[in-house]
C-alpha cells in the first residue's frame, strides 16, 4: 500500500512517527560523519531537501531525541551498529535563517537577533545551572534583550557553545540551514555591506574560532565567495554543483524516483516523469530529479512546474532582464536547447553580478537552472587559463519557468504585447507602431542596468529583451533566428514558418544615427535597403517560402521612440 504524501513537511520525526512517504537519506549521516571535517557548507538549489536533512541530523544526534530509535529503525544507518550508540548523545544547536527575508537592515538584523534568543530561550535552564558564572549569567540576560549589542549577538552562538560544553562535558555539533537566504536579500534591498559586516563576524566566532565545537553544517543555494563573509576560515570544506561529495543525499536518484512511481501505481509515466524533472547532476551523479516536483507529481498524478513556481526568482529575472547583448543571446541559445560555453567561479560575488556573465550562469548553475554537460580540469596543462562548462538548462520544467519570466517583463505594457504579435501577423503597421511604442516607453528602461549602460547600448538591451519575448510566443508555429554580429547598430531577426504556406518577417533594428540619418523616417529606409543588399530573404526562399509570403520590416529606435516601416 502506497504510503501517504505529506507536503511540504520538513520534520524528519513527524514525517517517520506518521509513515509519512519518505526517502531513505540517512547514508549522509555516516558520510558526513566519518568524513574529518570541521565545518561543512553545503549549496544545493531551492527545496532540494536540504531542511529535512538538517532535521535528520539534528534528531539523530541531538541529546534531545535520546532513546528515538524508532525514528531510524528499518532506515541504512540503523544497519551500523556503531551508529546505533551515537543516537542521541551530542549537545546540538540547530537554527535556521530561511525566514530572514526583510527589506532593509534594521528589521533583517532584529528577525537575526530573535532566532539567535530563541536559541537561549530553549537553554534557559543552563543559567539555574552551577556551570555558569555571574559574568555568563549577565551575558545571557543581555542576550534576551532586545537591544543586545553586535558585539553581543555575533558571539552568542560561541558562548553557547561553552555553556553547553561545560554542561555536558562535549563539545557541540552546530547546525545552520539557509545561510544565505539574508544575504541574497541584502543584495537585492541595497543593505549588502550591512548585513555581510554582521555576519562574518557572526560565522568568525562560531565556525573559526570555537573551541567548543565538534563538527557543523551549513546549507545554503550559492556559496558565497570567501571574501565576503568567510575570511580567515581556512576550515571550511565547501561543497558544490560539481562536487563528488554527497551528491546522492540530496535530491532522487532515478531509481528512488521510479521506485516511488510504481509504490503510487504511476509507472506508466516513468518517461514523462524522467522528461520533465529529470537532469540535474551533482558531481558525478546524474539523472537526480528535484524532490519537490516529483513528490507533487505523485500527490496529484499531474505534471507541472512545481518546482519552478516555488520561488518569484527575481533576482534571476534581473540579471537576465538587465544583461547585456552576450548575456541575452547565450540565453536565446539556452531557450532554443542548445548549449552554452562558460568558466564558472561557484564562489558568488554578488557585487559583480550585475554585468558579469560568468557570475549570472555561476548563480544559475548553483540554483540549478542550468546543468553540466562537460567540464575538463579547472586549468588547461601548461597554461593558466581555466577551462570553460559546457551548461545547457536542467530540463523541460526549467524550459517552462524561463518561458513564463520572459512573458512576465511585459506585463507592465498597458496594452496586451500579444497584441503586437497580432498585428505583426496581419501586416497592420499602424497598430504596429502603436503597439511598439507604448512597449519601448514602458520597458525600455527596466532592460536597461542604469548606471553603466551607454545611452548607445540601452536601445540593444532592449530589443534583445524584445526578441526573447517572440522567441518564447512565436516558437510553437515560428522558428526565430537571430544575427548576432551586430554591436549597437543592427541585430535582425528572421521568422520562418514551419508552415510552409504562411508568412514569413525578416525584422532589422537599427539605432538612429544623426550624422548619417536626418529623421527616423531615414532609418526605417536605411534598415530595410539593408535587408535588400545583404539578400537576407534567399535563405528562406531556399527552404520553401514564397518570394510573395516574405515581409520585411525596419524598426528604427531614437531614445524611447519607435517607428516601424
């Protein structure tokens, strides 16, 4: 009998005491354990498992949950016999920062603040202890105070460490989940300086420089690079996309997958399944489909993009909205399945994202947009430069998601933009124009990064936006090529049917240049003798079009002005 699917619970003992569906990922306790290091941190994407590991770790270890071995009875690690005597003897201190989503600096530091004393609060009974002094009583009351000093609070988890210590005569396992989630948010809400300055102090004194600690985890979605928040840790063993270690313990293999399919009678849809979720590789771990997605799928039977609707991803919709020309047509290249060429640097340095092409597909890679299909030595031999991935998008559920972020970007426009597309396919130029005009007015300047865009460049961020916009509503009846030598004068764009008997456009955008052009009116014209003598229609008479099916277009752009002829 299938056993229940409890969404989007988190609580290894609940999800155990209740027979809830459940994957067996206790070998990571034992690979975590036996591994040697001292500090841990672990990047995996978004709902991936992360959290109900760390509470697997917890209730094993945690003196709290002495004497539960019906939690792990029937599961691998019971099968070790020596494991069976460390369940429930180490004083553990596990928080996470997963609701650590403010705006600004002042609240994100009072919701830090609150689950640090909720931490003390669990530990209240150690200060009716004779472990403590007066001078640790007197910190434990200022830590429970609301208007605790930095200094204070940055080494709270320390001093809890040395309490516990003492307490217990055994140093402390630490665990921390979503590490990251208040410094992807900083970023966003312009506090990134603020909130890093408090943590790497905060990680210094609790990973660093801790005596009184036995081993931790973190876990997070990127690895923040080394520089920002952890200097001098030379004890931090990090674990990535593209590495062999626990590469299995988050996510399902195909074979936990397929089990699952046939324990809910869904066998038959095992190639749907693998089409739709399958494709993200951890080390040398293949075929890992993301948990969140398939326990949906066998909830409810039906395939959707679970997974990719759990998040607004709106840092992924900026970086690529705001890309520059490279970055825009290595994503057309994506849409259209194929693959992309990039060093990747998994250290993310948030301050270089904006404009970086190699941090945009790093941070992607790390949230599991995209996959490695190849990858060579980190160094060429006998040469300094590093070796580029070949990337290409995770899967069809992916492919969805980057569909509907795209059709998200014109959702400001007044009118609808498939209005566009419709009169573009009855040849209606003056509801052309119209409709053009009020997109680029209110679109032009969210493609565009602000500060250091050129006036010349922010035309071509735009119709490079515009174009993805076609390639994601025409793609089902249209293939869309693009040419893309162009600078910041002329990028075309060429619709072919793949019904033959339809029409065909060839669109030239063109930037208005007043040395050479005196009125837009002149570089429409200018645009379409371009089309004309580069010949640009033959190709497509070659492959079956009518002379007579074939409609040329020229975009002229002036500022936020558009005319189509």
């Amino acid at each position: 009998m299938a056993r229940t699917i409890s969404i989007g619970n988190q609580d290894f003992s609940k999800i155990r005491e209740r027979n809830y569906f459940y994957v067996d990922k206790t070998g990571f306790i034992k690979e975590w354990w036996e591994s040697g290091n001292e500090v841990t941190l672990i990047a995996r994407p978004r709902r991936f498992g992360k959290t109900l590991n760390m509470s697997m770790l917890e209730q094993f270890f945690s003196l709290k949950y002495a004497n539960r071995e019906d939690l792990f009875e029937g599961l691998f690690i019971w099968q070790e016999e020596e494991y069976r005597k460390l369940q429930g003897t180490w004083p553990v201190i596990a928080l996470s920062f997963a609701r650590v989503k403010e705006r600004d600096y002042t609240n994100a530091r009072q919701k830090l603040c609150e689950i640090l004393r909720n931490i003390y609060i669990k530990y209240s009974f150690l200060k009716d202890s004779n472990v403590l002094t007066d001078a640790d009583r007197a910190f434990f009351d200022r830590i429970l105070d609301e208007h605790t000093s930095d200094s204070d609070m940055t080494s709270s988890l320390y001093q809890l460490s040395d309490y516990l210590q003492r307490y217990y005569h055994k140093k402390v396992i630490i665990l921390l989940d979503e590490y990251d989630t208040p410094m992807q948010e900083a970023w966003l809400g312009g506090f990134w300086e603020d909130i890093v300055s408090f943590m790497r102090t905060l990680f210094n004194s609790t990973f660093k420089t801790n005596p009184y600690l036995e081993k931790a985890v973190m876990t997070g979605i990127t690895r923040i690079s080394r520089e920002s928040i952890f200097s001098d840790m030379n004890n931090l063993k990090v674990v990535t996309a593209t590495s062999r270690e626990y590469a299995a313990a988050f996510g399902f293999t195909e074979e936990e997958v397929f089990a699952a399919l046939e324990e809910c009678d869904l066998g038959e849809k095992k190639d749907r399944v693998k089409k739709w979720y399958d494709g993200f590789t951890f080390g040398e771990c293949t075929d890992i489909y993301n948990p969140w997605s398939i326990i949906n799928f066998l909830d409810t039977g039906r395939l959707d993009t679970y997974w990719a609707n759990t998040s607004s991803n709106g840092l992924v919709s900026k970086l690529i909205r705001e890309g520059d020309r490279k970055t825009k047509e290595s994503f057309e290249a994506l849409l259209e399945g194929k693959r992309i060429r990039c060093v990747i640097d998994e250290q993310i340095v948030y301050s270089r994202l904006i404009g970086s092409e190699e941090e945009i597909w790093s941070l992607l890679l790390a949230s599991g947009y995209l996959k490695v299909v190849s990858c060579g030595e980190q160094y060429e031999e006998g040469s300094d430069q590093k070796i580029p991935y070949e990337l290409t998008l995770t899967n069809h559920e992916v492919r969805l998601m980057f569909q509907d972020m795209v059709r998200s970007w014109f959702k400001a426009v007044p009118t609808d933009y498939n209005d566009f597309i419709k009169a573009l396919l009855l040849h209606d130029l003056d509801a052309m124009n119209e409709y053009m005009n009020e997109i680029a007015c209110e679109l032009f300047s969210s493609f565009d990064t602000g500060k250091r865009a050129s006036e010349k460049a922010k035309p071509e961020r735009f119709y490079h936006g515009f174009v993805l916009g076609l390639m994601v509503d025409m793609r089902e009846d249209y293939i869309i090529t693009s040419n893309r030598e162009s600078g910041f004068g002329r990028y075309d764009v060429t619709l072919e049917p793949r019904d033959k008997n339809r029409a065909a456009f060839i669109l030239e955008f063109k930037v208005h240049n007043p040395r050479r052009e005196k009125s837009l009116e002149e570089t429409v014209e200018a645009a379409l003798s371009q089309i004309r003598e580069k010949k640009y229609a033959v190709d497509l008479i070659r492959r079956g079009i009518a002379q007579e099916n074939i409609y040329s277009y020229g975009l002229a752009f002036k500022g936020k002005e558009v005319l189509i002829g």
